[in-house]
C-alpha cells in the first residue's frame, strides 16, 4: 500500500475502497478487505484471473450487488467524498458513476440509438442530442447500424456499451472486461477510443482486465487481485517492469526455459497468499 | 342467411375487440415489465365505471370533467395499489404474487357492491343522439366515441414506447431489470408506473362500455375476456393483444350469430372465446406473437 500512498499525495482520489468485504447469499464470502483508490482523471486497472473477485469489487461499487443478493457487510465505499456503499443503483449512476456490466448488456431489442438515448436516462439537460453526435464521432460505425442492436457484431456492441455510458456524462466510468470476445485487433481499437476519451473529457476510468497487456498499456496505475485480496498495485511502468506479473499475466517473464516441473513449483511457491 | 344481421355484429364485434385490445394492451405491459398476470385487471374497469358514474350522478358534473377526474383518480389509485400490496411481494414466488391478484380481484368486487349496491344502474345519458346510421349499418354514439378513444390510446401508446424517455425505461426494465438499474432507471419507479397506467387505460375501456350497457359487476368480466385474447396474441406482445382482442371480438358475434340462426346451444356469445383459449393452449401455446420463453401458468 505504500506506492498507493505516494500516489495519493499527487492526485486526490474520486473513488476510495476501503477495506471492503462482500458476501453473497449471507453465507458467501467473496472479497476479503479489498481496497483501492481511483485518482481523478486516470486510468486504473483492477487486474486478476477468473473468481478473484475483480467483478464483484465493481458491482460493490455501482450498487448493483444488491440486485444479485450481495452485500457489503464491512468496509466503506466513497466517491466524490460521499459514502455510496448503501446507495442502490440508479443513485449511484445519478451521483456521476456509470458501470459498463461484463458481457456488455446492451439492450438488443431496442435500436443503437434507442440504446444511446436511455444513457442519458438521468440526464435533464437538453444537449441529449449534442451528446449522441459526440458519440458518433468516437464511434462513427454506430451512426450507420439503424437496425436493432441485437444484430451488431460484439465489437460494435462494446462500443454501443461504451457510447451509452457517455450519454450518461458521468464523472467516471467503470468498465467490466471491455476485450471479452473481441479479436485482438478491435480489443486494440477499443483501448484506444478508451483513452482517448479520458483524454478529451476528462472522465476517470477504472478498468477491470483479464487482458494485462492491453489493460496496463492504457491505465496509468493497476491493482492485482486474487482470491478476494489486493495482492500487488503500482504504477503502469512498476507493473510492466515487475518479474511476477511478467511471469504470470504478460507472459514471457525470464528468458531461459524452464521445465514443466520446475515452472509448477515456481508459481506455487511465488503465488500471494 | 341474414347478412345483414351478420355484418352488423362483425362490425360490433370489431368495436368491442377494439376495447379488448386496449384492456389486452394493459395487462401485457403489466405482465411484461412486472411478470405479474394481473387477475384483477377487470376490476379496474368496475372501478372507473363506477367512480365516473358516481361522479356524474352525485356531483352532477359534465361528462368530460367526470371522465377526466375519473382518469386522474385512477392513475393514483394504480400507482397506490402497486407501491402498497404489490412492492412488498417483490421477489416472493409468482404464484404468491398471482394469488394477491386473485385476491384483490375479490376484494374490489366486494368492496364495489358494498359501496354502490349490487343492482345495475344506468349511465347517465351522454350523447343526444343513442345511435346513428353508417353505410346501413346502426352504430352507438358511444361506441363510436369507443373507437376514436381506442385508437388514442393504442397511438400514445407506441409514441410512448418509441419515443418518451419513460417508455424507454420500460422497454428497458421489461428487458432486463438489472441493465436498466445500471442506467439510472428506478425499477420501482417504473413497476408503479406501469400499474398507473394499465388502472387509467382499462377504466378508460370500462367507461365506454357502461355508458352503453349501464354499470354493474358483470364489467368485472371484461377482465376475464380478455383472457383469451392476450394468450391469443401472445402474453408479452401488445400488437398481439391488439390483434387478439379484434378476432376475439368477432369471433364471440359471429359465435352469436351462428347460435341463435341455427344451432340454439345458447350463451355462445359467452363461451365461445374460451374454446379458442382451449384450442390455442393446445396448439400454439405462446400464442401467434408472444416469445417461446415466457413461463406458463
């Protein structure tokens, strides 16, 4: 925690989770006091295989847990310094934090527009349609599918998904495995357009991966998790450049080959539990 | 054959279906965005009619403004209804939530004829003129006035859906509830809504037809009618409930027609849509538009 220590006094965080522990079904226990803190106006990448908990450390956070009979039972949850850990979803989404679900969850019977526009449910402004042309121009293929959106392909879907967060101008945004079932070239594309639009708007980003590679390319700081904990965070380069993750969520790592046997021993050895 | 006779209950029966249709409409928005097979949607019919009746007899107000008042009344009284008996029952098995329904359906009955008495009554006249005379055929002013309210409302509805924000979110939640909570939309919100409007509709319909046939309980099984138009056309398609009320409409005149011509089985008129419930749950139980998925009860 020391690095995110030093890196609290450069940037003042918009998103802190404090030591937050989560149950399902009142018997489950899931995280196991995961904290992390998200600056404002970056990037941050919450890393970690399958189960160790990086989607249910989101839903905690945009409230959604409680649609799935989960419940923050210690630990607190702040963003914009007001406690959201109670909030249910729909206050959570109005106080300026918008989740992109896993699975991206676009509405397929309704049309990409369609889509769009119920983004900006929350909104009250009149620059709704302002805000769809901004889109366009992020995500100038969903101005030409008119149809419904059940018929994009994953990769516009993804986009569509990105694009109705933004229709939400929200302060932040949480996006859950944006790569999943894309080829590499469009999960290239859509890292992209990510950055780029915390660039221009300015919109803090937290980013859960199972793709370390493209992920940590993009964000300027990352959280580790496995088995419900925060096993290792740093900055982009501190991650990029550490000998565990290269071994283990980059691959290639150490130069000589090792032995099958030799390489079991090894991860058992340096797992962070 | 008497023709005549028979073009003039399959255009009665367009007009009724047209009613059923927008009662149909009503309890597929209900069953689609709460899952909820709403057994008590005939008693908002009984309700209106009889608020509105009461309005005009008792206040002596113009029909207009009763019919208004009645409208505004019953939008409160649906949202009430949902945020009181039906909101604690979230998440509770479906066929607890249906036997509340069949309950209330009950207690509404009970409650009416405590209130007004159990006898019939008359609407108060609200057209000069009872009926008029088109292309031969003999039309109720107020089935007339039936006709133009159906297709309002069954136009409002699709500019709603297509293009409010509000419809919007209930397509949304109808779809998925937890997609629509991460977009800010307030599944409660929009539970209440639903019932709001499904109480202001169908009292609309129940209006309409007590100023043709006088208030009394038996509007209460309009809502049973409906029945089989809507598993017709689908539970969860309102084009089908549209297009189920239509051929139910007819078919229970042209049933009526045939009876009394030449069969003399008798009550046709009532049993008739109910065979075709039979028929189509053998069949083609998802009905001709509804999603093969939806659970049967």
């Amino acid at each position: 925690m020391s690095q995110a220590a030093t890196k609290l006094q450069t940037a003042s965080p918009i998103l802190t989770v404090n030591n937050i522990e989560v149950v399902y079904d009142e018997v489950i226990q899931v995280l196991r006091g995961v904290s992390l803190d998200v600056p404002e106006g970056e990037v941050v990448t919450l890393l970690g295989p399958n189960g160790a908990g990086k989607s249910t450390t989101l839903k905690a956070i945009s409230g959604l847990l409680k649609t799935e009979n989960g419940e923050v039972t210690k630990g607190d949850i702040t963003f914009l310094g007001e406690r959201i850990d109670s909030k249910n979803a729909e206050d959570v989404v109005r106080s300026g934090l918008f989740q992109v679900m896993e699975g991206r969850r676009i509405i397929e019977d309704m049309t990409s527009l369609e889509n769009l526009k119920l983004g900006a449910y929350t909104r009250k402004d009149s620059q709704i349609n302002q805000d769809i042309e901004m889109v366009y121009h992020y995500f100038p293929r969903l101005k030409e599918r008119t149809g419904l959106a059940g018929y994009l392909s994953g990769g516009e879907q993804q986009m569509l998904a990105i694009g109705r967060a933004l229709m939400a101008r929200p302060k932040m945004i949480c996006l859950d495995e944006p790569s999943m079932g894309l080829s590499p070239l469009l999960v290239k594309e859509v890292f992209g357009i990510i950055k780029k639009i915390n660039q221009d708007q300015g919109i803090t980003m937290l980013l859960v991966e199972q793709n370390a590679n493209y992920a940590l390319r993009a964000a300027n700081y990352g959280y580790i998790m496995e088995s419900g904990k925060v096993v290792l965070d740093g900055t982009q380069e501190q991650l990029l450049n550490n000998e565990d993750v290269k071994e283990f969520y980059l691959g290639g790592g150490n130069e000589e080959r090792k032995s099958f046997k030799g390489l079991k021993s090894y991860k058992r050895r340096k797992r962070w539990l | 054959m008497n023709f005549e006779l028979l073009t003039q209950l399959i255009v009665n029966g367009l007009i009724v279906g047209l009613l059923y249709g927008v009662v149909g409409m009503c309890f597929v928005l209900v069953y689609k965005s709460t899952q909820i097979v709403n057994f008590a949607q005939g008693e908002f019919l009984l309700i209106g009619a009889w608020v509105c009746w009461a309005l005009l007899i008792y206040l002596e107000l113009p029909f207009i403004v009763g019919f208004l008042l009645t409208m505004a009344f019953m939008a409160v009284f649906g949202v009430m209804l949902q945020m009181i008996v039906l909101r604690p029952m979230i998440g509770e098995p479906i066929i607890s939530v249906i036997m509340v329904t069949i309950g209330l359906s009950i207690f509404f009955q009970a409650l009416m004829k405590w209130i007004f008495g159990v006898s019939a009554q008359s609407f108060p006249k609200v057209f000069e003129t009872e009926s008029i005379q088109i292309l031969g055929l003999h039309i109720e002013t107020a089935y007339l006035m039936s006709t133009v309210i159906a297709l309002i409302i069954m136009v409002a509805f699709y500019l709603f859906f297509k293009h409010s924000k509000y419809g919007l979110a209930m397509r949304a939640t109808a779809f998925d509830q937890q997609i629509a909570q991460s977009l800010g939309i307030s599944v409660k919100q929009v539970f209440a809504m639903s019932w709001g409007i499904a109480a202001t509709v169908s009292a609309t319909a129940g209006v309409v037809i007590a100023m043709v046939s006088g208030v009394s309980n038996s509007l209460s099984i309009i809502g049973i009618k409906v029945f089989p138009a809507v598993i017709l056309g689908g539970l969860d398609s309102i084009i089908g409930a549209i297009v189920g009320g239509l051929i139910i409409g007819v078919l229970e005149n042209v049933a009526e027609f045939f009876d009394s011509q030449y069969l003399h089985v008798g009550n046709m008129y009532d049993i008739a849509p109910f065979y075709v419930l039979l028929i189509i749950l053998w069949f083609k139980p998802y009905g001709l538009f509804g999603t093969k998925d939806i659970e049967r009860i």
